[in-house]
C-alpha cells in the first residue's frame, strides 16, 4: 500500500508545480510579464521624431545611446537622453510616442517638445 502512495503524491506535487509554473507565466489582465525577474522591470518603446537647427526631420533611435547590452529604459532614463540629444546634439526639439510597459500594465507615452508625458 506504501508503494502505490508514493507515486500519486508525486504525480500531484509534480502537477501542481506544473500549474503553478504555467499560471506564473502568463500575465493576468491589464498586467504584462507577471513573472518575478520582470516585475520591477520598465521598458519603453517608443518613436521619436527629431527636428535639426536647419528645420529638417529625421528619426532619433534613443536605444544607440544606452549602454551595450542594455535594453531596460524607463521614463526617467529616456528624459535624460533627450536632455542630452538637445543639448549636445543638432535637435532642437523631439517629438514622439510610444509606450511604457510595467508591472502596472501599458500606459500610452507622448514625447512633445523633448519632454516625456505619461
């Protein structure tokens, strides 16, 4: 009788860890990447338009200028880019918008003026 008990324990401790692994993946509504290593994390898509001293519009690619292997950018960070993008480079304003996502969920981000506005 011991015998045939410890296998069915097995087989539902190891479903229960199965659900439990399956369920901790998948994101709960309004809620994106509920997993522990991606819960305090903020990333940031975003499109930028930058306008030159001479009135031109190109695109701005804010991602050239994080650190290598970097791919985590926040609000605050993305502002500090753009202070620097108009100030030691030819812009004069960026314009854009994009998207913040956290474990709050996805907010819409607007870029107006080289200010980022959630």
């Amino acid at each position: 009788m011991h015998a045939s008990v410890l296998p069915a324990a097995q087989y539902a401790a190891t479903g229960a860890l199965t659900v439990w692994m399956i369920t901790g993946f998948t994101p709960l509504p309004g809620r994106w990447l509920r997993w522990k290593m991606f819960c305090r994390a903020t990333f940031t898509i975003v499109t930028l338009t930058g306008t030159t001293t001479d009135g031109r519009t190109e695109p701005v690619n804010v991602y050239e200028h994080l650190s290598p292997g970097s791919f985590i950018l926040g609000p605050p960070q993305l502002q500090a880019i753009l202070d620097h993008l108009t100030a030691h480079a030819p812009y004069t304003r960026i314009d854009g918008h994009g998207r913040v996502l956290s474990a709050r969920g996805e907010q819409p981000l607007q870029v107006r003026s080289s200010h980022v506005v959630l």
